[in-house]
C-alpha cells in the first residue's frame, strides 16, 4: 500500500511536469511571457498561471475522485471552448505588441528602460496578478474532465489517485514557472540587444497561441460530434 502510494504521488508529479510543458500550455505561457519584461517577472507569470491550473485541478478534481463523479461531456467541452477562446484571445493580444501592432510604440524603449518595469510595478500591465490566475483557473478546469476519467480508469484506490491528483497539481506550478522562465529567457536577450527580433518572437507567439486555440476548439467540436 505504502509503495503504491508513493509510485502514484510520483506518477503524477512526473505527468504534472510534462503536462506544463504540452503545446496548449506552451502557447498560452508565451503568449503571457511576451507581456513580462524579465525573466523573474516572466517565472511569478507562470507560477501564477500553474497556481490557478494547479488549484482547480487539485480541489476540484479531488472532490470528483472522493465523490466517484465525472464532469458531464457537454460542460467539459463548454470549458474545452472558454480555452480555445482563451488562447485566441492571449494570441491576438500577442499580436498587438508585436510590429506594427498596438502597444509596439512601447517597446522600441524597452533598452533603455527596461528597469522602471522592475521596481514597484507601478508600471507594470493591469491586473499583474488576476491575469495569469484567471487564465490557469479555466485552463485547470477543462483539464480536469480528463485527468479524473483518467484516475478512475487507472487508479481505482482513493488514497492513491487523491495522491496523483494533489502531485498532479503542484507539479504543473512548477513546470510552467519553469517554461516560463525558460522561454522569458531568449526573449529578454533579444530585447536587450535586437529588439526587432524580440517583437518578431512575439508575434510567433501570438500566431502559436492562436493555432493552439484553432486546434483546441476543434478538438472539443470534434468530440462533441462523435458523442
């Protein structure tokens, strides 16, 4: 009992990790970064993306396994749709701060004062911290429809699959500070010293995000139809 306890804490850490890391999540986290100024500020992004994503699934999807429940199929594909449009909308947002778009203006000077984003965040975006939180609560959401029909199918113990939902979660806060970081990184490199090559990866990735919306949002239709 004991060591299958253990191996499910660990099964989900491990899944928690490289699910922060699938293509969805990606788009959204370079959508997010290519609003942070630094990487510090870019990794506090992530973390607050993971905490809203971790949450949900954590709460949420621990009552489902405690409850023996599921998420209905048309609501699951009703939260599979607010992320698709999620995605879009980061993505068009993206775009706007990339050549030529809104707010590009903004970062031709990002060189020279790229430290008055990174005192007291008086200049900072609005709502710095609802943002990323909000957008981790609905991707969390959709997410947890299929990890509990996956727990269910694979973990019929409640002890064990509360451990792999509870690892689950709090391995996603940690992958996705750790994308972001990682993909802040070049960016802020390339604001630093080629500036038009840092707006060029923003609008990567606003398009990324917004194919990564296309994608999901035909998924869901595709899964609706077939059920």
């Amino acid at each position: 009992m004991v060591m299958s306890l253990v191996s499910a804490a660990l099964l989900g850490f491990g899944l928690g990790i490289k699910h922060a890391f699938e293509a969805d999540h990606v788009a959204a986290v370079c959508a997010l970064v290519a609003r942070r100024g630094t990487v510090a500020r870019a990794a506090r992004a992530g973390a607050l993306w993971g905490l809203g994503h971790g949450a949900v699934i954590i709460v949420v999807g621990g009552a489902l396994v405690l409850l023996g429940a599921r998420v209905p199929g048309p609501l699951a594909t009703a939260l599979d749709a607010a992320v698709a449009v999620m995605l879009v909308g980061l993505g068009i947002s993206a775009l706007r701060r990339a050549p030529g778009g809104e707010g590009a203006t903004h970062d031709h000077h990002q060189t020279e004062h790229a430290h008055s984003h990174d005192h007291d965040g008086a200049h900072d975006h609005p709502g710095p911290t609802r943002r990323p939180i909000l957008i981790g609560l609905v991707h969390g959401a959709s997410g947890t429809a299929a990890l509990t029909l996956l727990v269910a199918s694979t973990i019929p113990a409640r002890a064990e699959a509360l451990a792999f939902i509870t690892l689950f979660g709090l391995a996603s806060i940690v992958g996705m500070a750790a994308a972001a970081a990682l993909l802040a990184w070049p960016l802020r490199t390339a604001a630093l010293h080629a500036p038009t090559i840092a707006r060029g990866l923003r609008g990567m990735a606003g398009v990324g995000s917004i194919a990564a919306g296309v994608m999901v949002a035909w998924i869901a239709l595709t899964a609706a139809t077939i059920n």
